[in-house]
C-alpha cells in the first residue's frame, strides 16, 4: 500500500506531498526515482522547454525583422513577425468588414 510523503521540492525548496495515487502511477509507469520538483516547478519546467522547443527564429518576409514561429518555416510559404502578421490580419478583418459576401450577379 502507498501513503502520502512530503518531498521537497528541489527547485523552489517548497515542501510537497507525493501522493499514493501518484505513487501509484510511478510503479505503473516504471519510474523509480521519487519526484524531485513539485508540481508548479513541473508545470514551469514542461512549458519552458515546450515554448523552447517550439520556436523558430526566422526572417520575416514584409519588414526583414526576426521573426520568431511556433512552427518550422517552410522554405515556400513566407513567415512574418508578430507586427506584420496583426498588420496582415487587421487589414485582412478590415477587408472583410467592408466588402459583404460575395452574391451572385443576376442583373443583366
Ligand atoms: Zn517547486
Ligand atoms: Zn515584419
């Protein structure tokens, strides 16, 4: 049977309760090693090197600035800042604001 055991965190030096449930879920999983953070440094630690993972420093295709995406640029498909992307969007917005749908034209 599995008990609740407080660890300390070894980021933030916080105190923390490794759960039975969780420790159950460790033996199921294989893992033998104790969590070392807690949960809230866990989190921060996984979105750090998810937002590290993800961006992609190139150069955007209206100004030359650095861009930075999410996603792997494509050598076909131009990437834009964050400034030109909103430009782009906004004009875009605007656009469609003014001009209704299209309709069809039956007038001769
Ligand atoms: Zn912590
Ligand atoms: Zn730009």
């Amino acid at each position: 049977m599995f008990e609740d055991k407080t660890l300390t965190c070894k980021e933030c030096g916080q105190e923390f309760v490794f759960t039975a449930g969780e420790q159950e879920f460790y033996e199921a999983k294989g893992f033998v090693n104790e969590p070392q953070r807690c949960k809230a440094c866990r989190d921060a630690r996984k979105a750090a090197s998810r937002a590290n993972r993800e961006m992609f420093v190139t150069v955007c295709a209206s100004c030359g600035a650095e861009a930075k995406v999410p996603f792997k640029p494509r050598e076909d498909r131009p990437v834009y800042c964050s400034e030109c992307f909103a430009k782009m969007k906004e004009a875009e917005e605007a656009e469609n604001a003014e001009e209704p749908a299209q309709t069809e034209n039956t007038e001769e």
